[in-house]
C-alpha cells in the first residue's frame, strides 16, 4: 500500500491482488491507519482485488468500518474483483446502502487500471 501522487492530490493505492489471508489482515489493519489519519472527504483508493483472499471475520471487519471509510474516502476504484470477492464486495455495497453511504457514486469496477486512474482523477 502507497500513496501516489495524481492531478488532483494523491491516491491510496491498495494491493490486495494475491494475497494470503494472514496479509489480508495486515492490509486491514494497514488501510485502517493510513485512511483514519486523513482529513474528511480527502481520500481516493485504487484497489487491486484480484484473488484476493477473506473470511467472514475480515468481511464483517471491513462492514463495520463503513461509517468511518465514509466520511473520509470519496472514491474507490475497484480492479480486477474476481472470484468470491465479488461476492464479498457485492455484501460490502449492500451493507453500505443500508447505512445509508451512497456507494454507488463513489465505488466504480474497472478491469483496466488506466481507466480507473481517469475516473479517479474526474471530479
């Protein structure tokens, strides 16, 4: 996990592609430190997901830390979800709806990286 700098500030770039569960935790809690010290509405995250691993408990993690996420990150680019997190992301959007975070306006897919770096960089 890194920070980039782009036309409009910087993004969190967020690589999960391939990893074990054991790092899955780790990038959690890694994404939990860097994201929890910024400003609100000052975050924008390019996630790489493509096999990546979880289990419930991460899951339920990464649900409850919706509000927080919330008032702070104001776009995430999703690459490559593949496989189960697609289930996983698919309970991650329903949650967020149901707590009432417009998810649909800050979470887009993408299978190309340029394309999520443009709609990142959009205002």
């Amino acid at each position: 996990m890194r920070w980039e700098k782009d036309k409009l500030g910087r993004i969190l770039v967020f690589d999960c592609s391939n990893n074990s569960l054991e790092e899955a935790y780790a990038l959690f809690h890694a994404f939990q430190d860097a994201v929890l010290s910024q400003p609100e509405g000052s975050v924008r995250v390019l996630a790489d997901l493509e096999n990546g691993s979880h289990d419930i408990a991460l899951t339920r993690m990464w649900k409850e830390a919706i509000p927080s996420h919330d008032r702070i990150v104001t776009k995430l680019a999703l690459l490559r979800v593949t496989g189960s997190m697609k289930v996983v992301i698919a309970a991650y959007r329903f949650y967020a709806r149901v707590r009432g975070v417009e998810v649909d306006l800050k979470m887009a897919y993408f299978e190309d990286e340029t394309k999520a770096r443009e709609w990142l960089a959009e205002l």
